[in-house]
C-alpha cells in the first residue's frame, strides 16, 4: 500500500513495542467505547512502524474491518489488497476483499474474489467448509442481485450440499425457488435431506408456501428460537413509561417508512392521530439511501419525534426506546427482510404489538397483542396465534392521498389486446404457487380470448411460466408482463383490468387496496391463515362479499362466469366506485379512531395486571409433526376438516411418543 491509505495516517508514537495479539485487544477496547477512529489511528501507526512483521496481514486484515465500517470503502479495499499481496492464501481477505468491491459497485471483480476461495480449497477441514460455503453464498447473493437467479439458485444448492445445517442459506435458497416459480419448491437432495429444507423455512416464505396457520404457528416459534434466540440481558424496568402520563406514548418500529407497499398503507395514520391521545415516536430501521424519498419525507412531517436507528446496534436502540418512554411499540415488521426482531428481544416497551408489515403470528415471547379484524381471525381461529388478538372495523389502513397518474396508459402500449377480458395479478411471483397457477389455467381455457395479466419477474421466470401455462395448452401469449413502474402510474394502469384475480394462500394486501381503489374487483379464496384471509377483509370491507368465494372450486366458477358476463362484472365495478368514499376499506380516520382505543386497552390491560402472555405451549410437537407433510402434494386449504385432520396426525404420533395434554387441538382441546 506504498502511497496509498497508511501514508495518508499520521502514524502513532507506539514503536515497535506493541505485539499483534495487545494491539487487536486494545483497538477491540476503543471501537467497543466508541472510539473508532482512535482505533483506526492506533491502527494506522502501528502499520506504519510494523511493515517486516510476519502477521502484518492479519493486522490490515482488521485494519480494513475499522475503514469499512465507517464509511472508508476505498481505503478498506487497499488495505486488504496489501494483506493479499502478503498472504494469498488467507482466505478471509478475498472474500472481504469480495464485500468491499461488491459495495464499489465492482460485482464481477467481486465474484472473482469469491471464486478464488472455492478454487483454493483442495484440501477440507474445518475452516476451509466454513471458507467455501460463505464464498459460495457471497457469489449467491451478487447474483441474485444481478438477475442470475438460476446461477444462484445452483451455488445456494452447492453450499447446502457442503453443510445442510445453514439456517440461512436453507431459507434463502427457499425463498429464491418460490420467487421464480420453481415448482416443487421443496426440492431434496441426497444431501439436503426435505426435514432440513422444511426447518428451514422462514416464517414469510411459509405463509406463501402452505395455508396451514398451526404450522405456522410452529415454524415461527422454531424461527424465533432459533434465529432470534435469547438475549443475555432484556430490560425489564421502563421508568419513564411507567409515569402514566394524559397521553399514550406509541412507538412505530418499521424499515417501511418510505416508498414501500407498507408504507403506502400506512401514511395517512401518523397524520390521523389525536395528539390529544397519543404522543407518535417512529423509529425507522430501513435502508438509509431510501430515507430520503417523497413518502418518507412526509412521515418525517407527521410524527411528533422521528429516530433512524438504521445504525445503531440493538443495544443502543433499545435504550433509547426506553428513555423516550415509550408504552406501546408496534412492530410494523415482524419477520420481514430488515425487520429488528433481535432488538424487540431486548424488550425496550411494557407492551408490544404485531401490526401490518407481517401477516401472521410471531410465535415469539415477547409479542403480547396482534392486530387483526373480524374475517382475517375469527374467533375460533385464536388457538392458531401465540398473541392476544384484539381487532379492527378493517385490519388495513389506506391512504387517500395517493397519487394517481393523470396520464393512463392503453392496452395497446402496455402490450395488452384491446378487447380481450383481462384477468389481472400484480401479486409478487414469490405468491403464485403450482395450485394456483394450474386455477389459472382452468379459467383461460373456459374463457376463449381472456389472457392474464402479471407483474413481471426475471426473463427467467417469465419464461417458466409461459412454458407452465404451454404445459396446460395455453398459448404462451396469453400470458402477459407489466413492467414495474412508479407507483403513480402503476395505479394509473389497473383500470385496464377487468377482474383481479387473487393468489392462495397468501393473498393480495396492498395490491388489493390498489385495485379496489381504481375500481377493479378482486376475487379472493379466503383459507384459514392470516396471509390468506386479507384479501377477503378487504373485499368485505369494500362492499362486495360476493366476490369472497366460499370455496376453491366456487373461486373457478366465478372467475370464469364474469369471464363470460362482462355486464355482470361492470355493475360490481360501478358499486365498488360509488362506495369509494363510505366505505369501511378506505375509512382511515375510523382506522386511526379504533386503533386508538385499542392502545387504550392494551395500556388498561397492564394497569390492571392483565398483560397477555404468549402462548408458546407444544410447538415443538406442531412443527416436527406438520414439517413431515409433503405439502406440495396435498393443498392443505381445500382438505375440509382441517383440525380433524391435525388431530389425526396429532394422534399417530402420540401413538410412538407421547404428547403432553393440553397441546393444542390434542386431547383436552
């Protein structure tokens, strides 16, 4: 690094007196009392003095650890290109190496770096299994990034076969088959035995995968053990909170205060609140590059204290949630890409609460209330959630300032036919499951000249499925790509729909709302799962029940009866516009209203010592149960007598190994 980031340090006076090993340890003590930089000049000028030592390497191999974090990409790469210069061989450097050009925006010199790594590992130990499957799933990760979703699915595949046992790499690599329609999703190997693939799905993806909420249920409780785990230390004092001021104290924890499908939801509510009830903290924990968009801009505008913890680590966020005294923190993410579960573990509020960015229980011990409204959990549905349940006139709010473009497309330009019925989805692809799809396909060919209209997703995957849709004698044609687009004129293009057409088991949330906003009905299949059950709230609370379908043969009927009977459909489309403005679905400040006083009970509730407690009994017997069902074979929602059908599972296995009673829908249930 002759002239590179050392020279440019002033160099300490510590000589040559400092070993490696007391000058790690001493710059770990500055970084861990926040005196990063003098870790980095300590750094910097031992270097400077040190250039003959034999572990010089390892040094710039830490060095560049200081520079990366804060903020000094360049002068990191330097540092550890020196180090490879010195030690080839050590292979952690190539693949920060790899992190830090990827970050300068070098991902094909990125990708080489990771490559060196799987190359150089002729011989396998320990450290070298750990070397290659983080270098294999870094090229992953860039390639998924890239687009290359099909090359990333086969290093996630090489990776696993390697070590099983990646959690993570497990629920990725789930994740990327269901995004690209790769049916079956589960997909077993010699060496990734389908008990791993089913461990390790995350509890999103298996809201996608299966309508089975008891499986749900456990594989959330097994996420949050496992991935979340048990902090050392959890608060369990909140002083200021404890004051009962006049007003409640709300804290909203979310990655999605910005342009974001949850935060289109959400905007209008920090504006709607009575200041004269609540006291509104948000503490926005999402990408920081996107901090500074139109819509973030205008929730920094209508909350009373605004905190980006983006950087800070959980400890320290915890703390200040905790100063700020909040009595109420909504978890507006739960087990979503940056949502900061390990953070609520530290419990930083007396109360806390599962609304609106995941749809479904947490499982987790520290979730007391979870938000739903009447259809999305009836009561006989509770035993399916470790939260207390409180409800909504309408589980999802909306926002009636959204932005419309002026200007609409034709079917024509966005390459529709002009007097085809159009069947719309712009449901992500991670949605469409084979069950669905293979619906689809029987309401194309009983509706001659209607094509389907879907948010786009890779080449790759726009290929499979028309190749799918070929499969069942469907002219590929038929099938047809909308581009993504701003939301303005994204909105702008559902009026050249005709019918939405929903996915199972996890339905349309806020593309629901979009549609119903432009006047386009939506038909749903409600299942028994949180995620299957919105749509059917949403359709409800619009004013048109009928387009709820009681059962997955009468969600066919119907779709290929208004296929066929335009007139029909357009006098539920003029209803659902002359509603627009009276009714529940868009009713926002009745929203704001209701989820006031629900804070109001949740705080009585601990007033009076009636705080819920999770209940988290049995899941382990739930999850090793409901995990051994093949359930891409079987379509849980269309079995009649779910619970009968858990009990008699239930009951096989209590048959071999005795299950304690009480265990939900077992025994004394």
């Amino acid at each position: 690094m002759s002239g590179g980031v050392v020279e440019a340090l002033p160099a300490l006076p510590i000589g040559r007196s400092l070993g490696v090993v007391d000058l790690i340890r001493a710059a770990e003590k500055l970084r861990s009392a926040g005196e990063s930089a003098a870790a980095e000049q300590l750094y910097a000028g031992w270097v400077a003095t040190n250039r003959d030592d034999p572990l010089l390497y390892a040094v710039l191999f830490n060095f560049s650890v200081i520079l990366s974090d804060s903020g000094q990409i360049d002068a990191a790469r330097q540092c550890l290109e020196q180090a490879i210069a010195l030690n080839p061989d050590f292979l952690p450097l190539h693949i920060n190496l790899g992190r830090t050009l990827e970050r300068l925006g070098a991902v094909g010199q990125a990708i080489g770096q990771w490559t060196v790594v799987t190359g150089k590992l002729a011989q396998i130990d320990g450290a070298g299994v750990g070397y290659k499957t983080t270098a294999l799933n870094q090229i992953a990760r860039a390639l998924e990034a890239a687009g290359q979703d099909e090359t990333a699915e086969d290093m996630l595949r090489r990776s696993l076969e390697i070590d099983c046992h990646q959690r993570e790499v497990a629920q990725h690599f789930t994740a990327l088959r269901q995004r690209t329609c790769t049916w079956p999703v589960i997909a077993p190997q010699e060496r990734i035995p389908r008990a791993m693939l089913m461990a390790g799905i995350s509890p999103l993806s298996a809201a996608a995968f299966t309508d089975d909420p008891l499986l749900h249920l456990a594989m959330a409780w097994h996420y949050n053990a496992e991935d979340v785990g048990t902090p050392e230390v959890a608060h369990e004092a909140w002083p200021v909170a404890e004051r009962g001021e006049e007003r409640l104290r709300i804290g909203y924890l979310s990655s999605d205060l910005r342009e974001h499908a949850v935060g289109y939801l959400m905007a209008e509510v920090p504006e709607l609140h009575d200041r004269t009830k609540v006291e509104i903290f948000a503490y926005y924990c999402g990408p920081v590059p996107a901090a500074h968009d139109g819509l973030n801009r205008r929730y920094l505008a209508s909350v009373d204290h605004w905190l980006d913890i983006s950087q800070m680590d959980d400890a320290t966020a915890a703390a200040r949630i905790v100063a700020d005294g909040i009595q109420i923190l909504v978890d507006v993410n739960g087990y979503t890409r940056e949502g900061r579960t390990k953070l609520l573990a530290l419990r930083p509020a007396p109360i806390i609460v599962n609304w609106l960015g995941y749809p479904g229980t947490t499982g987790s011990p520290y979730h007391h209330y979870i938000v739903a409204d009447d259809w999305i959990v009836p009561e006989d549905h509770e035993v399916y959630y470790s939260e207390k349940v409180l409800r909504l006139p309408c589980y999802q709010p909306n926002d009636r300032k959204r932005v419309v473009d002026g200007n609409p497309p034709t079917r024509t330009s966005v390459g529709l036919p002009e007097d085809a019925f159009v069947y719309c989805c712009f449901n992500g692809t991670h949605k469409i499951t084979r069950f669905t799809f293979e619906r689809w396909m029987k309401i194309l060919a009983a509706v001659p000249g209607s094509v389907l209209w879907l948010l786009t997703g890779t080449d790759a995957t726009n290929e499979r499925l028309r190749r799918h849709a070929a499969g069942f004698g469907i002219a590929p044609e038929r099938i047809v790509f909308a581009a993504k687009m701003a939301n303005a004129f994204h909105l702008a293009r559902y009026r050249l729909a005709d019918l939405f057409l929903d996915t199972t088991p996890y339905g349309a949330h806020t593309t629901a709302s979009d549609a119903l906003w432009m006047g386009v009905p939506v038909l749903t299949v409600s299942g028994r799962s949180f995620a299957s059950r919105v749509c059917g709230s949403l359709i409800r609370s619009a004013g048109l029940p009928e387009l709820v379908a009681t059962s997955i043969d009468d969600y066919v009927a119907t779709a290929i009866a208004y296929g066929r009977d335009r007139a029909a459909l357009a006098a539920l489309a003029e209803r659902l516009v002359a509603g627009r403005d009276t009714c529940v679905l868009f009713d926002t400040p009745l929203l704001v209203r209701s989820l006031e006083d629900l804070y109001a009970t949740m705080w009585a509730d601990r007033r009076a010592g009636r705080l819920p407690v999770p209940d988290l009994d049995g899941l382990a017997v739930h999850l090793e149960v409901g995990a051994g069902v093949d359930h891409e074979a079987i379509e849980i929602q269309a079995i009649p007598d779910y619970r009968g059908w858990w009990r008699e599972r239930l009951a096989r296995r209590h048959r071999f190994r005795p299950i304690p009673p009480g265990t939900r829908l077992f025994a004394s249930r």
